[in-house]
C-alpha cells in the first residue's frame, strides 16, 4: 500500500476509514495508505457499506405535513470541503461537519445556524477503540493488504456478534 519511509523503519502505515451506525456497529470499512488523504476515501467508505444506501422518504404523522427524512453522516473537521458535501448531498446523506473556526472567532456562527447539527464522532471513534483491543490489529504484521483487510472484516463480525447477540 505504501513504499518504505525513514521515519517509521519500512513499515507499512495505512489508515481505517469505517462507517458505522448510531451504536458503533460497522457497516463498512475501507482502508487506504497513510500518506493519502482522508478526503479521497469517504465516497469508497459510502459506496462499500453492506446494507443499502439511505433512501429520502416523506413521513406523515396524524393531522401533520409530510416531511421529507434522510439519514445524516457525522463527519471530521477533515472532511470540510465543498465538492465532498455535493458528493454526500448526491448519495441521499445529509453532511454534518464542524464548522472551522477562524482566529479569534468566539461564537461558532455555523452552530447558531443549524443546532442539530451537533458532532457524534465519539461513536466511531469508540469503534476504532474496539478494533484496537485485537491485538492483530493493532500493530500491522501482515504485508498483504487482502490478509489485513480479512482480519478487519473478522473483527467487525465479532464486535457485531458481540453488540447484538450478547447484548
């Protein structure tokens, strides 16, 4: 995935992007070279998740206008890029990313804007945690990318076994 550097003795750094639901249950995982950037991959992330993409449906409620409801992506301040929200926009998510705050900037104009919009990336991250109890996974020995993306796609299955069968 990627060539030899000095600094980290040859090894080989690469990067796990993964989508999950509200719970922390991964629904996809992608993986990229360290030296690329996070932007490039979030398309590849969407486009592989297991179950279907969000479809925007109109929900009625008795005696209310119907509405129009889509499934919301919580996203990195990394992610702040306009063709990445057209993108997103494109795949029926609705993008929520942190507004970037310049220089001495006290109020978050973006937050006043949209309160809703409040960041939920503590869930992946908790997930990230849970792939890095294994151990295999947590200092990468393999050299094929197939073999380390298998033990991945392992692990997801036990931390989905564990979340929904166990409880």
């Amino acid at each position: 995935m990627t060539g030899s550097n000095p600094t980290d003795r040859s090894k080989l750094g690469t990067k796990r992007h993964i989508l999950t639901d509200k719970n922390g249950i991964p629904i996809s995982v992608v993986i990229t070279p360290a030296n690329r950037h996070d932007i490039k991959a979030v398309t590849d992330v969407i486009d592989n998740a297991v179950a279907k993409g969000p479809v925007a449906f109109l929900s009625t409620t008795k005696g209310r206008r119907r509405r129009r409801q889509h499934q919301h992506l919580c996203l990195d301040r990394a992610y702040n890029s306009k063709s990445l929200k057209l993108e997103i926009i494109k795949r029926n998510y609705v993008p929520h990313i942190p507004y970037k705050r310049k220089r001495g900037q006290k109020e978050r104009i973006y937050q006043k804007r949209y309160p809703f919009a409040k960041n939920k990336r503590w869930v992946v991250e908790r997930t990230h945690s849970w792939h890095n109890r294994f151990r295999k996974l947590l200092t990468r020995y393999e050299k094929k990318t197939e073999n380390y993306l298998g033990l991945i796609q392992l692990s997801n299955s036990i931390i989905i076994y564990r979340k929904i069968i166990l409880g």
